[in-house]
C-alpha cells in the first residue's frame, strides 16, 4: 500500500484463466491478500489486483487479472489478454472435465496473447481428499511438459503452492524482459 508508481521499475500483467468455479480468484485473492475468502464472488466485477514485490533489486508490481466470471459466457476478450506477460490457467483436481477444457484455454492463450507469454499450469484444490480426485498429478505433469508449460498442484484454500507458483511464474517473466 501506498506505493508510488515512481518507485515501481516493471509492471506485469498475468492474466488468470480456466473453467467457472476452479478457483481463480480465491488463487488471486491467496496471493494478492493472503485471504480466503468465504465469499467467494466477492471480486465480481473488479479487473485485476496488484501486489507489488521485489526481485532482483527491482520492485515489480504484479498485477493480476480476474475473468470476474465471463469464462461462464464464453466472453473472455481479447482486451483481457492484452499485454499479458504470464498466464495461469488453472483446472481444479477434483472435476476431470476442467483439466480437459486446458487446452482449448492454452489454444485462446496462443490466440490473442503474445508469443512470449508465460504460462503456467496449476491443479487447484489439491486439498482435497484423494478419493475426490479425477486428474493424476503426472498426468498434468506430462500434459504440461509437452506444451512447454510450467506445472503445480495448489490450494488456495489452504495457501499450499501458491506464492510459490506466483513467485516462478513472475520470476520467468522477469527473466524474459529484463
Ligand atoms: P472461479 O470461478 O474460478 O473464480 O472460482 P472461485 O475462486 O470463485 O472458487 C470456486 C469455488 O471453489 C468456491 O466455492 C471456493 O470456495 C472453492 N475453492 C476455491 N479454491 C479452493 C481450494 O483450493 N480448495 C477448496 N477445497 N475449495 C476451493
């Protein structure tokens, strides 16, 4: 809070994407607040949050976009990818049908971002007892290697890999525009 824009050396914009209901803006919220929060459409309507942190001595301010829920109308423009730099697209662990609609959100990626952005993987809700499962972690892992993606299991509700995959992704960005 109360940072100057001044003071800020990058911006990146990361756009978050995947099914309705995979847990976007609790993964957001996770990483931008520390929170969960229990009212989980709470952000309907704003566009992206920021935090701002520091990496090699540079202050960067991340700035992450939501869907605010147009995934469910298939209405997710090309304004929203616009100039992202690093991409999440999430699948939840737990809906197998999620993980398969993955590729048809790495194709719009593909699409309307730049060829340069990063993209990220990530299996939220890995909180989840095992039975409750459909998508095996290698199995992500394989999908992910073979579309040059980096890859994670987290939970927001937990708070289990999420600064970490935020952190990696932001950190390969930095290392592509510096
Ligand atoms: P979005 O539509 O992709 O933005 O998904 P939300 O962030 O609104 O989350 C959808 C539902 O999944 C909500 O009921 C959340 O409380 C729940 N949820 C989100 N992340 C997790 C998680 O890591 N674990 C569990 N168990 N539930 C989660």
């Amino acid at each position: 809070e109360g940072e100057k824009e001044a003071e800020i050396d990058y911006v990146f914009k990361v756009v978050v994407v995947g099914d309705s209901a995979v847990g976007k803006t609790q993964l957001l919220g996770r990483f931008t607040k520390d929170e969960f929060f229990l009212d989980s459409k709470s952000t309907i309507g704003v566009e992206f949050q920021t935090r701002t942190l520091t990496l090699h001595r540079k202050r960067v301010k991340a700035q992450i976009w939501d869907t605010a829920g147009q995934e469910r109308y298939r209405a997710v423009t090309s304004a929203y990818y616009r100039g992202a730099l690093g991409a999440m697209v999430v699948y939840d662990i737990t809906r197998r049908r999620t993980f398969e609609n993955v590729a048809r959100w790495v194709e719009e990626l593909r699409a309307h971002a730049d060829g340069s952005t990063v993209v990220a993987l990530i299996g939220n809700k890995a909180d989840m007892p095992a039975s409750r499962r459909e998508v095996a972690a290698d199995e992500a892992a394989r999908f992910a290697e073979e579309q040059g993606l980096f890859f994670s299991e987290a939970s927001a509700l937990s708070g289990d890999n999420v600064e970490r995959a935020f952190l990696t992704l932001l950190e390969e960005i930095f290392a592509v525009v510096s």
